[in-house]
C-alpha cells in the first residue's frame, strides 16, 4: 500500500482496539483510515472516520480507564502504536511535546460541543 | 586577523580531495556581549542563523518557528547549508547509517511529523544478531515496522534510479514549510558587532543575527571558528567509522537481508561494533572501532558471518560509495553562550546510538528555551543544559554497558549464553525477553542507558543469564575432559 513504511498494516475491517480493553498505547494513522465506533448494548454508533497522520487512542494515555471507542481499519489501514512508556518519559523532559494532544482534544471537545448543539436543536 | 592551514590542505597548502577543505578567516574578535543580561530576549521580527542544515539545524528550525508562531512572535530564520539533499553522491549526504530509532519515529509522529514512504526506503521490524556461536531473530513483539531506515542522501553517487527523498532533505523541506530560509553555502566566517554575532558565508557579505544556533554537526573543520571565539567552546572528540553502501537491488535485499537489521558482536581485534542495515535498492555497512583501516574491513566482510548473510553472488569490493566520518563520543560541557547554541553532535549527542534522536532533543530543548526563557548563557543554563546534562550522564552509564558488550564480544562462553537465553525466548511466546529487550534497545537506541542497565539487574535477567552461562560452561568443560581422557 501507498503511505508510510512504518507501522502495522490492518485489513479492512480488522480491529485495531477494542472498546472496554484496557490500554498502554495510542496511535498514529500513517496511512489510510480508521473508524472510531462506540459500542452500546450490542449496538454500533460510528462516531467518525480518522485520517492519516491523526492521533487516536489518547485517552488511555493520560485515564486509567479502558478504551471508550473501538478502533477498526477502514480499507487497508497502517498504524503506528506510540507507547505510553515512551510517551510520558518524554513528556517528563520535554512537556511542549504534548501541545500537538492538547490540540488534538481541544478540536474534539469543539467538535462533540458542535455535536450537542445539533442533536438539541433536532429534538 | 587569523589565519590557519585550511585543514584539508598538506604543509605546503595543497589541497587534498576532501569534502571539506575551506578557508577560515576570524578577524578581529570585537567585543563580547554581557552575560546573562535580561535584554537577551527574541522579539518580533529578531533575525536568527543555523549553521548547518542537518537534522539538528532544520529540527531546531521548525520547532523555533512553530513554538514563535503559537506565542506569536514573528522570526527571520536563515538555514545556511552547503550541501544540496536533491543531489545524490558526497554532495547531498550526511553520512551515517540511517536507522530512525523506535522513540523518534515515535516521537516524531506525536510531534505531527510522520515520515513518508518515500523518505522510509524500509521498515525494520527486527534484529538479527551474528556472533561467531551462531545467530538470533529478535523480533519487536507488536509485530510492527517500528523502525525507519532512511538515507541521509538521495542515493551514492552511482545511484541508478533516484526513488527516494533523503531523510535530511524531508527535514529540511519541513522546516522551510514553518517559514525558514535556506542560504546555500558554507559559513567561513563569524565575529561580533555590536554585542551580536555576526556571520558570513563564503563569497557574501556578513550578516548580524541576534541569535546562532551552531548545528555543524563534527565532521567540519569549521568548527574552529567558534573554538577561538572566546566561547569557551571546544569540539567533542570524536572517533573515526566507516560507511559503505552496496547496491544488491530491492528484490534480492527482500530476499536475504529482509526487515532485520544485522548486528555484528564478533571478536576481531579493533572492531567495537558492525551492522548492515538495508535499506530501498541499498545496503549500508557501518564500522565502529579503533583505527579503521582497510585491513580490518576486509577481515569483518570475510567472516562467515557476513557472507552468510549477504547474497552469494556479492563481492566485498564491489561497494558503490565508502566514506568515513567522524562520530563524537563525549560531548560539550558548555554548549552555549551569550546568543549562540551548539546543537545535535556539536553539543551533546547520545553515545554510538540514536545521534538523530539526540539531535531531536537538543535541538528542540533550544528552541524551547529561546522562546520562552531567552537566549543569554544565564537561559540555556536553566532551560538548555539539563536536556543536555540528561544525555551526558546517560553516556556514562552507556560507557558501562558496551564494557559488558565487550566483554561478550571476547568470550565465547557468554556468546553462547547470551545466545542461548536470547533463542529461548524467542521461541517462548508471552513471556518477558528479558534478554531480548536489553539487546534490542542496545542496538536500537531507543531507551536510555539507564533504563537497559537497571533491567540488566533484575534478579530473574541475572538468574537467566547465570543458568545460561553455566550450561554454556559445563557442555565445554565436559568436552575438554572427554577428549582429554580420549588421549
Ligand atoms: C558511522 C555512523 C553511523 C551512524 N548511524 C546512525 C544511525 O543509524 N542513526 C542515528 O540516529 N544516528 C547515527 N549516527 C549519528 C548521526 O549521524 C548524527 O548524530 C546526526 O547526523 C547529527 O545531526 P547534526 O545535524 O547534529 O549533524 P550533521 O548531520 O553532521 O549535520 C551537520 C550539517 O552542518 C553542515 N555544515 C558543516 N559545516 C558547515 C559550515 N561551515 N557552514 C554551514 N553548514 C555547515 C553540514 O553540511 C551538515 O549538513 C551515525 C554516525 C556515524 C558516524
């Protein structure tokens, strides 16, 4: 596949985390896309598809909680896995390196503030 | 005025073929500036040099701009770089080996900064370790392409078909994308004016800048502009290497080399350390050791051990490129000054490993502390030196573990247990590789020394490894006795 040669490659459809799994990672996209889906009683709600060179999985990072969202390849997907290991000896040295998450969350805390205000405005 | 023997040059001031002949002309030393004045400070529209545009200079470039940008300052970075990264042979490579360790690809894609594929000519996925007592897979357990391997170039100078981005020239390209300029020559020249450096680049008249950042990395002999500055500056030392690169073409490299990058611990005097990495159509092969010379490559590439693992059909002296840079061993101890920073190898750098990825954090740690905290000696004493210091004492530690290296390298015994314990647990799926993550972040560079150390002293790595040496031991001591009562 076109893209990055870094990273693990997902075929279509295959997951990448599961929702309710306990995790030690988040991910970069290096090519291709990725479904975020929540699970409820047994019942799917695609919250969005993410694009290369995105950030998922952040969460994990900074709770102690399990995942909130299954991550599944969407086509042919390669992902990169960042261990938190990694991530926060670096951020202990070097804690600007977290302004790219921050970000990252910002636009999501916008977007699902966005989403609200939509499903009100339906009822 | 001073005015040395251009290095490069014999006696009698004839040039030699290297690279880097230039001329160096310091003029008269004006006056230094204050230290640690308050004023120190960038502010908008403040005019800053990085001489070199290696890894260290175009990383310290974007992170300045990208950090000015978000507290909105408004800088005027020059990137002053004589090599052209789009032209393959000597002229647009940094010479190395080209492996993108585990942490920056890491660290690197959380910065917003993925590498592509066609920057990446391979994935390595694995290790393969060769001692004379045999060899070992030692795999990444995610089964993921964790680690890049990259060129500094677009290719050597017989390169067939230019498919590739060099790795610098993708920095670069980033860094003029935050709002640097590139000046296309070798700076020849540095004084003060006015309490500001002033810099000149060979044929152009001299600039002021309120700030430099010196990222020459150490193979240039322009380094000793900033020796007899006043700075107190002097150059880490360094030990030579060997780089060669042999052209085998993709399919076959699939074929014999794979996604492993091949480690050698073989015990040939003079030889610390060898690998072979591959990469697109390419394979380098790097030597680290005392006194390189040819008859210590032609000992290493004639092991069984190398041919073992290179096609059949290759020939040792049917290299496409050879040079021999210079690799620092012990850095700065004071990497910094009144508005001028050393950054990546010409400060501080991480010993035998991960150079690129120390580039990353000295460079950034620069930066960081030039927006926020200024640009005095008294500013990168507070916000610059501990990034530095951080690595420097990890060296130390690092000076330990390659003693233990050696030792392996020595004796055959504890080749033979660190090959036993290694085996095992490659074989053994979900169990801790105790010994396998200690040789991988050795050869990859991706954890700290410390980190390494500590895990070398868990009781359940130290018991492992006594059970392993002792029946490395006991099957060779058997042996002895039994052929000695044979006779
Ligand atoms: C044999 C060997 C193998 C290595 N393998 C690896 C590896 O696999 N992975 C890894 O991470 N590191 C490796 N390294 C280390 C790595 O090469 C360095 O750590 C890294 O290049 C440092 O980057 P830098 O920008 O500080 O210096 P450099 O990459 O040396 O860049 C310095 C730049 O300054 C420019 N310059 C020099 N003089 C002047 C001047 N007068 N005016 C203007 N510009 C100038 C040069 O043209 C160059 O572009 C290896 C080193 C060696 C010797």
């Amino acid at each position: 596949m076109s893209g990055g040669a870094l990273g693990k490659v997902y075929q279509d459809g295959e997951i990448i985390v599961r929702q309710g799994d306990h995790g030690e990672s988040m991910f970069v996209i290096q090519a291709g896309q990725v479904e975020v889906v929540a699970e409820r009683e047994g019942e799917e709600t695609l919250l969005r598809v993410a694009q290369a060179g995105e950030l998922l999985g952040e969460m994990a990072i900074f709770e102690k909680q399990p995942r909130s969202a299954t991550l599944r390849a969407l086509g042919e997907a390669k992902v990169l896995t960042i261990d938190k290991k990694n991530f926060m000896r670096r951020i202990n040295e070097d804690p600007t390196i977290a302004f790219r998450i921050l970000e990252t969350m910002s636009h999501r805390v916008r977007e699902l503030s966005n989403e609200i205000v939509r499903l009100k405005a339906e009822k | 005025m001073w005015n040395p023997r251009p290095v490069g040059t014999d006696t009698k001031g004839n040039m030699s073929s290297t690279d880097w002949v230039e001329t160096l002309d310091l003029g008269e030393i004006a006056e230094m500036p204050a230290a640690g004045s308050d004023a120190l400070t960038l502010v908008d529209g403040s005019r800053v040099a990085v001489i070199g545009g290696g890894p260290a200079g175009s990383i310290f470039s974007y992170f300045l701009l990208e950090m000015a940008t978000r507290v909105g300052l408004e800088l005027n970075v020059d990137i002053i770089e004589p090599r052209d990264f789009e032209r393959p042979a000597p002229i647009g490579c940094n010479m190395c080996g080209g492996i993108i360790s585990e942490s920056l690809v890491q660290n690197l894609a959380t910065e917003g900064i993925n590498l592509p594929g066609k920057v990446v000519q391979r994935g390595i996925d694995s290790y393969m370790l060769h001692m004379d007592v045999g060899s070992v897979r030692i795999a990444t357990p995610l089964q993921e392409m964790r680690i890049g391997a990259v060129t500094r170039g677009p290719g050597p100078r017989d390169v067939k078909e230019m498919k590739w981005e060099s790795f610098d020239h993708h920095l670069l390209k980033r860094s003029i994308e935050a709002g640097a300029k590139v000046v296309q020559g070798r700076v020849d020249h540095v004084d003060w004016t006015d309490g500001r450096p002033q810099v000149r680049t060979k044929g152009n008249l001299p600039e002021t800048y309120d700030l430099v950042a010196v990222a020459m990395g150490v193979n240039s002999p322009g380094l000793k502009l900033f020796e007899t500055l006043g700075l107190g500056y002097e150059r880490p030392s360094s030990t030579k290497t060997l780089i060669r690169e042999y052209y085998l073409g993709e399919e076959v490299i699939n074929r014999t080399l794979g996604s492993s990058m091949h480690v050698f611990l073989l015990d040939i005097p003079r030889l610390e350390f060898a690998a072979i990495i591959p990469k697109g159509d390419y394979v380098s092969m790097c030597l680290l050791g005392e006194d390189i010379d040819n008859a210590l490559v032609e000992e290493f590439v004639n092991t069984p051990e190398v041919q073992g693992c290179m096609p059949p059909e290759w020939k040792a002296d049917a290299r496409s490129c050879q040079c021999m840079p210079r690799i620092a061993v012990q850095g700065v101890k004071k990497p910094f000054a009144d508005r001028v920073v050393f950054i990546g190898d010409c400060g501080v750098t991480r010993l035998y490993k991960d150079g690129i990825g120390a580039a990353y954090r000295t460079s950034k740690a620069a930066a960081r502390t030039a927006v926020f905290e200024g640009i005095s000696e008294e500013a990168f004493r507070q916000g610059y030196l501990p990034a530095c210091r951080t690595i420097a004492n990890d060296n130390l530690i690092g000076k330990v573990t390659f003693l233990a290296t050696r030792v392996i390298q020595k004796t055959r015994f504890a080749r033979r247990a660190v090959l036993r314990m290694t085996k095992k647990e490659q074989q053994k799926e979900g169990h801790r590789r105790r010994m396998s993550s200690v040789l991988w972040d050795m050869f990859s560079g991706s954890a700290p020394y410390k980190d390494i150390f500590l895990r070398t002293l868990h009781p359940a790595f130290l018991g492992g490894l006594s059970w392993s040496l002792l029946t490395s031991v006991i099957p060779a001591s058997k042996k002895k006795k039994t052929e000695g009562a044979k006779k």
